[in-house]
C-alpha cells in the first residue's frame, strides 16, 4: 500500500481547458489524473443529444482528452478518471478503446460504469410510493411531469471506479458519479478502505479533498474575490492533491505555472456551493468541515488536515430533468447621447408588439445590459440623468412560451425595432428559439440504485 497518492485535477467542467491538464500530466509525476465535466443541467442536455443520436450522449471533451493523453499516461503509469460519460458511458467507452486501437495502444482496459441511469425505473419507483417530492419546491405532484422527463440520473458513489482499478483499468469512465467520487475511488482504491465504521473519517477526508479540487483552477485562484492578486491565470496550474494514509494531505500545483495556493484560495473553495457545512452529504459519506484544519505548509502548498465524518447516507439525490417550454430571446443596443432613454422606449415598442402579434407567454422579462443585468431587483433603480450619460446601454428580451413558434415572436418583435426603435438602433445576433429543460431534484433509497462495471479491451 502506498503511503502517499498523488491525484491531478484534469478538469473542473464541460469546456475547460485541456493544456494544465496536459501539463499535469507531463510533469506531475500523478498515480491518477481525475475529470469532473458534468453539472445538474448536462444530463438532460447529453439526453437530449441521444434521443437525436443514438451514439451520441457522453461529453465529446471526455473522449477527446483521453484520446490524446492516453500514450503518456501508458508511459508514465497515469490512471485517468473521468465521469464524462454522461448518458451514454458505453459509447464513450467504446470511443476510447477505438482512439487506443488506433494509436497503436492495444491491450488498453477501459472501465465501464453503469447504473446511474434510472430513467426506465420511474414508473418502478411510483408504483412503489416512493414520495418524489421536489427538494426545490416542495412540490410531490411529479405525475404532472412524468410525461415530460427526458432524464432522470442518481448521483452515485465510487463504488463503480473501485471496482473498474481493482479489474486492472487504465482508464475510467462513468456517467453520474458525484463529482468528487473520480477522487474518492483511486483513494479508496488504493488505500484498501472499508465501507465499515473504521473507515469513515477516510472517506469524508476523500470527499473533502475532493471538493475541494473537484472545480480544478477555482481552487489555485480562479474565481477568486481577490483576482487581482492572482498572478498569470492564463497559464494557471492545475491542483495536485498529494493524500496521505492517515487521511491528510497537501494540496499544491506545479512550479512556474500560473494562479496561487494558499489558506485562502482552499477557503474559498471549500465554501462553493455547499449548505451546511457540518454536513456535506456525499454518496460516499458525509464530511464535517468544520472539523478540519488548514496550514500553509510551503509557497503553493495547503495541508489539510483533520477531517471527521458520518456514514454514507441512505437516501440518494435523483436528478429528473423534463421539457418545459421553450424561451425567446432578443437583444439590442443603442448609443449616447440618452442610451437609456433609447433603451426604454425599445421596451415599449416591443411590448406593444407583443400585445399586436398575440404572444402566449408565461413570462416576458428585460435586462438593461450595463445598468441592471446582473443584480437584477436588487440593483438601485435607475436614474436616467446618470444611465443617459452611458456610452451605451444593451436590452436584452426574454420569454418563456409553450411552444416554438411563440418564443419566435421575440425574435421577429426585436427585429422590428430596424424601423420601428429609436435611431442608432444596433443588434446581436438574432436568437432561435431554445427548449426549456427544467429539474426536478428529488431524494430516493439507495436499494434502488446497482453499479455495473465492465472492461473493455482496446
């Protein structure tokens, strides 16, 4: 058993840069490199991608980054972790082991892992009573939408990924594992633990380190309130997480690259996107972290250290994602002298185009792009002596409809401000109609969900 793993976080999301991964990979001396491409919203947009075609459904970055860094991670004993495979894991297993094939890689093993789809098991689980009720809302009447649901994945320990080191994986590559089991597994993995009471302040260790890095560059100054101070972030490096057997560890990045590590960087991270901080509930257990302890142990270098922990909870979030009507969206812009006042009567115009054409939404919504877009309510009302003083000023039109052909109204209405806006009107690009996929987050036992691993041999 090693005493100390060293863990790359390869990628913090669908789109991120692949070059500090590479980097990583080069000269990180990693036993594995981890990638989290997924967010709530990708799987129903990865289902969507099927139902279109049916080889399609994984993230196409997840095959791409394997593909081309599968050589050198052979040569330097690199495993590579992923849970890029969305909808369609098999697919892009298959895509891989081909990508392996084709550079000469053969005897490559691909592990598969399975069982977070539960889109044909809904109807099992209503005729089992299980409530589905929204965490969001409140709301338990899902029978309205079961007609609608174009997804529905369980967020699922790294039960899968240890199964698929142990088979001997060179690569790995899941669909709806929560973000920190790509971190979780190799530990796991490598480390030997048990599911048992012995075992448990090790996983919620795993599952905080893996937070922690999980975002890749928002840990090493990305994100950051203080990015002024955060050197080169063009060139940012990547976090390594460097695990100990005694569940510390030291979070740091390569020399020379770009960003920072430090207490606050960590802290910034640790905080993202969590509720209680007493209870950060994971598949594969639930961290205290208010229970740890940060030293800056060296330039770029955090230990964290100290983590407790409770069991892995038994009820498990199930992600439905169902089709919700469709959005319209136009935009235009419009110069100083009196911007504002340019921009305000374009909003007029357009609702008194909306009123001639009949539109049918649910919600009509403008944005004054550089005076309210961002904070929305909470920005001060606008006073026009000063918002005319602009050298420009944006309207941004969204609404929501039922149908297609609807939401196509605002782009027709936007273009009729050409004639009918103030002078000096400009546009962007005209916007086509877009689905709405909505979520419907919900809470189900564990007994309902079975990872299935398999190998591939390239």
């Amino acid at each position: 058993m090693k005493k100390v793993v060293r863990l790359g976080a390869g990628s913090g999301f669908w789109g991120d840069a692949m070059d500090p991964a590479v980097e990583l990979l080069e000269r990180g001396e990693l036993d594995y490199l981890c990638f989290d491409f997924l967010a709530e919203l990708t799987m129903a947009l990865l289902q969507r991608q099927q139902l279109k075609n049916p080889q399609m459904g994984y993230v196409p970055d997840a095959v791409t980054y394997m593909n081309a860094m599968l050589k050198t991670a052979r040569d330097r004993g690199t495993k590579l972790i992923s849970n890029g495979g969305g909808v369609n894991p098999r697919a892009a297993a298959e895509r891989i082991a081909e990508g392996a094939r084709a550079a000469g890689l053969q005897g490559t093993r691909i592990a598969l892992v399975e069982g977070d789809d539960l889109l044909h098991k809904l109807d099992d689980l209503i005729a089992q009573r299980v409530p589905m009720v929204n965490m969001d809302t409140g709301d338990s009447d899902f029978a309205a939408i079961r007609s609608r649901v174009v997804s529905a994945n369980v967020y699922t320990d790294s039960t899968g990924i240890v199964e698929g080191l142990a088979g001997g994986a060179d690569v790995v590559i899941a669909g709806r594992v929560s973000d920190n089991a790509v971190y979780v597994g190799p530990l796991a993995h490598e480390f030997g633990w048990a599911r048992d009471a012995a075992h448990v302040n090790r996983f919620a260790s795993a599952v905080t380190l893996g937070h922690i890095v999980e975002c890749a560059a928002a840990c090493t100054g990305g994100m950051s309130s203080r990015f002024a101070e955060m050197p080169n972030m063009g060139r940012v490096g990547f976090p390594i997480v460097e695990f100990s057997a005694d569940g510390s560890a030291e979070v740091t990045k390569l020399a020379g690259t770009g960003g920072r590590v430090d207490l606050f960087t960590i802290k910034e991270h640790l905080v993202y996107e969590i509720a209680d901080p007493r209870s950060y509930l994971m598949p594969d257990a639930v961290a205290d972290f208010t229970s740890l302890k940060l030293e800056q142990a060296g330039e770029d270098r955090v230990r964290v250290s100290g983590i407790t922990g409770r069991p892995a909870p038994d009820m498990l979030k199930l992600v439905v994602g169902y089709q919700d009507g469709w959005i319209g969206e136009s935009m235009a812009f419009f110069p100083w002298p009196n911007a504002f006042d340019r921009a305000v009567k374009a909003r007029q115009t357009m609702l008194e185009r909306f009123e001639r054409m009949g539109l049918e939404a649910s919600q009509v919504h403008f944005d004054f792009i550089g005076v309210n877009m961002l904070h929305g309510p909470g920005a001060p009302k606008p006073d026009p002596a000063v918002a005319n003083q602009l050298p420009e000023v944006g309207l941004r039109c969204a609404v929501r409809t039922r149908t297609a052909e609807e939401a196509d109204k605002v782009r027709r209405a936007g273009s009729h401000l050409w004639i009918m806006g103030p002078g000096g009107t400009s546009f962007g690009t005209p916007m086509k109609p877009r689905p709405v996929i909505s979520l419907w987050p919900t809470l189900i036992p564990r007994s309902f969900v079975e990872q299935k691993t398999e190998i591939l041999v390239s």
